[in-house]
C-alpha cells in the first residue's frame, strides 16, 4: 500500500493535535496540518515526531476545494469549528469532498449540524464516499454506551455527562461554542417528544466511579448542546428523555457561566459569545485539583416489567484522558489502513465503533471503565453495594469478610503504634483508641446496623467502635465511616491483592469539613498465608500519626 494522504483541518489545534499525535507511529501516513495560521501549522510539524510525516498548508477552509484538486488528500478531517458558527453553507467543505471524490471525517460538537448531514447521504453515496459527522466522544463513545446498556433493557431515559480534567486545556473555539449557546434552547428529546432545554441552566450533580477506581470528586454537570440529542433517540423507540451535560473545573467558573445563562434566558440578553475569550483565558489558568477527567451514561428502562437502572463510568487519569475526543478519528484511519472502511454515505458517527473498539484504544492508557446496577443487589453486603463488580477481585479472605451482612466475630491479634503530640493524645482519649503495644489480643464483632455495620474492636479488653454505611449524595459510591461525631468518606480501590480505604471527604457534626483537614494515612486490608490482614494508619494534618495498627484476624 502506498502512502495515505490525511488532511486535518485545524491541525495545530487541540484536537487535530492530538489526533495528529495518535497517529505518529504509523509510517504510511502523510499528515497536511492545514489552517489559517502558517507560522503555526510550520511550529507544529518542526516538533512533529514519530514515523508518520507531517507537512504545514495554509488554509483557509472555504479554499478547500482548490486544495482537494492540488493535493488529492485520501481522507479530510474538519477539527476546526466552531461548527455551531459555520454560516449559510455550513457544509461547504463535505460538498467539496464528495465533488472531489474524498472521504471526509469531523470533530463536530453542534447538534444540528450534525443531524443535518444525513441531507447530503444520496450525493455522498453516488460519488462512493463517506462523510461521517460527529465522529467523537460526543455521539460515539456514548452512542456505544447506550446500545450496551440498551442490550438489557428497554431504555426509557438517558443521561450523560463528560468531566475533563483541570488541566486538560480547552480550545478558544469549544470556549466559543460552548458560551455561544449559554442560556439560548437547546433541542433535545423529553417527555417522549422533541422539546427543549437551557443550555448550561440545567443541572445534576453526579460521582463517576469505576468499580474498584478511585471515583471522582461528585461534580456538578450542567446541559450542553451535543450531537446525542438529537441523533441517539431515533434508535431507541422506547426512549423518552435523554440529557448530556458537562463538568468543567473549577465549579466556581461553572457556577458563574450556570448564572449567566439564566440571566441570558431571563433577560433575553444576546450571545454571549463575545465573553469567550475572558472564559477562555480564565479556565486555561485557574488549574488546581486532581489531574483525572471522567464520562459517565446513565440508563434508567424496564426489564421483564420491572424498573431497573445501570450506568457506565470512565475513569482517565493524568494526561491520557484529554486524547480521548480524537481516539474515534484514530479508530477510523487505522480500520482505514487495515482496508475496514465505513458504509458510504453521510451521516452522523453514531455507530462508528463499538465499546470494543474502545477497549482497543484504552488498552495502556491509565484509561478505566466499567458498569454500575443501581440500586444494588437486593440484600448485598455493604463493601458488596459499593466495590459492585470489583468485588469479585478481593482475596478469597477478604470476600469472606465482607461477604455477608450477618452478625460474626473474627478475633486474633494486633500491633498498635502511637504518634507523639498533645493533639494526637487528646483524639486517641476522645475515640477511645487501643494503648500500644505487640501482640495485643484483638476481637472485632460485626453486627447489622441502620443498613449499615457496627463495627466493634476489642484491644486487649480494651472496646472503641465505629459505624459503617453506604454513602449518598456527594459521599455516592463511598463508604462513609462514623467516629462519634466525626464522619469519613472513604474510597474502596481495588489494587492488586489489597483493598484501600482511601479518605475524600469528612464532616464534623455533620458539617462538610475543609479538605486540607482531611486526617490522611495508608490504610488497606490483604490476604496473607490464608489470613485476612489489616493495616491501619490514621494521621492529620498540624497533628501526625494519631494511632496505627496492623495484624490479622480468623473467623470465630
């Protein structure tokens, strides 16, 4: 095979950069990093690397058509945008293509621009071309998502949500669009008929959380205006409402854009497009937090008659996430090199890949997904309820343990370390801390508690207890521990043979604390020589080690 021409419209942006990354390793490739800036598509292929050649073009996309003509690129991919802004002719470079005989690719995020290209479908397939559009994590990965979850039920509701991570960095034209629409109607299907929402003046707050993973902080997502809308409910007859939002950090930029939309709709004030460039600049630099992004789909339908609801929840940690959006365009042009090539004709992407093509394009990344049934099992064990499909991981020790929610008793024996400090010593008197000491004989009695646990720890004939239950609201998915007035969310991770437990939140007397209070420590449970394990610490912050324990614990 020879060389494979690619044109990316807006190569040097951040998409069409990150497309252009993804497919460096492939040596048959020639990439046209095309756009309006010159000096800036040559700076990007000067520190272009990798097999694949990259060459600079200055182009203005309404010259497309000449350029098909000099060039004869096998494949175009529009990364420009904003799509929302394309003007009387928004499908000038797809006509192009199909007059010249090219196959043609998009980033599209505007809903109506990518319901409407079905138009062009007669023309595409008289030149034997396809035009696919919308081909991202915006109709692609989440139309995948719900034919999965769609498999065992009849979908009646859909909702989705993107969360990218803080330092993931956002293009000037997403800003544009995003803001263009804040507060102005955005199409989309409820009550089982085309209607309506605001967009960015809607809300819901939810916690991504992959079974085993660290979830996400619970965050607050808002409407957007994305191709699934309208291209997803066709397919699902029984779908009557479906919704997508996005999370962007930090809330309180989110906050402030949700007010703005409303007062946008209250007042019938124009765009406020023109705010975008602040937005921009603004969101580009206030980067603090976590460097981790998420995705989750919600189902809520019917199954044999009964009402039942599942979610699907992706975890990206670090900088693999921010790739995501260009993998379905990578997906395409290896399928492409491998001569699988898509149905010709135009239309939106939305059954471009499956979840296992996905699966493929995560493999190596710090990429995580999985399925949630919610509620839970009926009855479950609490660590059960919380860890869902990880439970299944935990050492066989571990799983007897947390495999029931009947009264037992373990016993067996234990080390117990003190931290030194006023502070530390007045905390371990106030809970009722074991003294130190090796060897100490230890009992811990489990027992049915307000659908939850109580957990009691007998050091020595020494008793200090804790409650332990399922999260809810901004602690879902984690296990909330309560000491006295003291209450700790913690995180169940699945790590190799061990199971942490993780703190994320806590409150005192039922007030939300400040995070950088959160008493901290490395606290897992392990199977070892047959045993189940412990090892506890419990530390804070301007107070140390407050106590740590470890050993092992039988069935009684």
């Amino acid at each position: 095979m020879g060389e494979t021409k690619v044109l990316i419209l807006g190569g040097y942006g951040v998409f069409g950069g990150r497309l252009a990354e993804l497919l460096a390793d492939l040596p048959q490739l020639e990439l046209i990093i095309s756009g309006r800036d010159l000096a800036r598509a040559q700076a990007f292929c000067a520190a272009y690397k990798g097999p694949a050649r990259a060459r600079p073009l200055k182009l203005d996309r309404l010259d497309i058509a000449e350029v098909l003509r000099s060039d004869r690129p096998d494949l175009v991919v529009d990364a420009s945008g904003p799509f929302q802004e394309y003007g009387d002719n928004p499908y000038i470079v797809i006509e192009a293509c199909i007059a010249a005989g090219v196959d043609y690719l998009d980033f599209a995020d505007a809903a109506d621009f990518v319901f409407g290209v079905a138009a062009l479908d007669v023309q595409a397939k008289a030149a034997g071309v396809f035009a696919l559009s919308g081909v991202s994590s915006f109709p692609v990965l989440t139309a995948a998502v719900v034919r999965e979850l769609a498999s065992d039920m009849d979908i009646v509701s859909v909702e989705g949500g993107i969360a990218p991570s803080p330092y993931a960095g956002i293009g000037l034209n997403v800003m544009r669009a995003v803001v263009g629409y804040a507060g102005a109607p955005v199409k989309l299907w409820r009550n089982g008929e085309p209607g309506q929402g605001l967009g960015l003046a809607e809300s819901l707050r939810f916690t991504v959380a992959v079974p085993g993973k660290l979830p996400l902080r619970n965050i607050h997502f808002s409407l957007v205006d994305v191709p699934d809308l309208q291209v997803i409910p066709p397919e699902h007859p029984t779908l009557r409402d479906i919704w997508m939002g996005a999370g962007p950090v930090p809330e309180i930029l989110h906050r402030v854009l949700n007010l703005l939309a409303k007062a946008r709709a209250h007042f019938e004030w124009p765009s406020l497009a023109p705010w975008s460039p602040l937005f921009y600049w603004v969101l580009n630099r206030m980067r603090f937090g976590e460097h981790r992004g998420g995705m989750f789909v919600r189902a809520r339908g019917t199954k044999v008659g009964k009402p039942v609801e599942r979610s699907w929840h992706l975890l990206a940690e670090g900088d693999d996430g921010p790739y995501i959006p260009s993998m379905a365009v990578e997906a395409i042009v290896r399928k492409l090199l491998n001569g699988i090539r898509p149905a010709t004709g135009a239309r939106p992407a939305t059954r471009a890949l499956e979840l296992a093509d996905y699966d493929e394009l995560f493999e190596g990344r710090s990429i995580h997904t999985g399925f949630r049934d919610e509620p839970s099992e009926a009855g479950a064990p609490l660590y059960k309820r919380i860890l869902g499909s990880a439970f299944d991981a935990l050492p066989a020790r571990l799983r007897e343990l947390h495999g029931t929610s009947a009264a037992r008793k373990w016993e067996d024996h234990a080390e117990v370390r003190h931290g030194n400090g006023l502070l530390a010593r007045i905390i371990r008197a106030i809970v009722g801390f074991p003294k130190a000491g090796t060897g100490v004989p230890l009992t811990v009695n489990f027992a049915p508690e307000d659908n939850g646990e109580r957990w009691t720890r007998t050091f020595d004939g020494k008793d200090f207890s804790s409650h332990q239950s399922e999260g809810s609201g901004r602690d879902t998915h984690l296990l909330v521990e309560r000491f006295g007035p003291a209450s700790f969310a913690l995180a169940l991770v699945v790590e190799g043979e061990r199971l942490l437990l993780t703190p994320r939140r806590w409150s005192l007397l039922g007030i939300p604390m400040p995070g950088f209070l959160l008493p901290k420590g490395i606290s897992f449970e392990h199977e070892e020589a047959g045993r189940f394990c412990f090892d506890v610490e419990i530390s804070a912050p301007l107070v140390g080690r407050i106590v740590a324990y470890k050993g092992s614990l039988n069935p009684v």
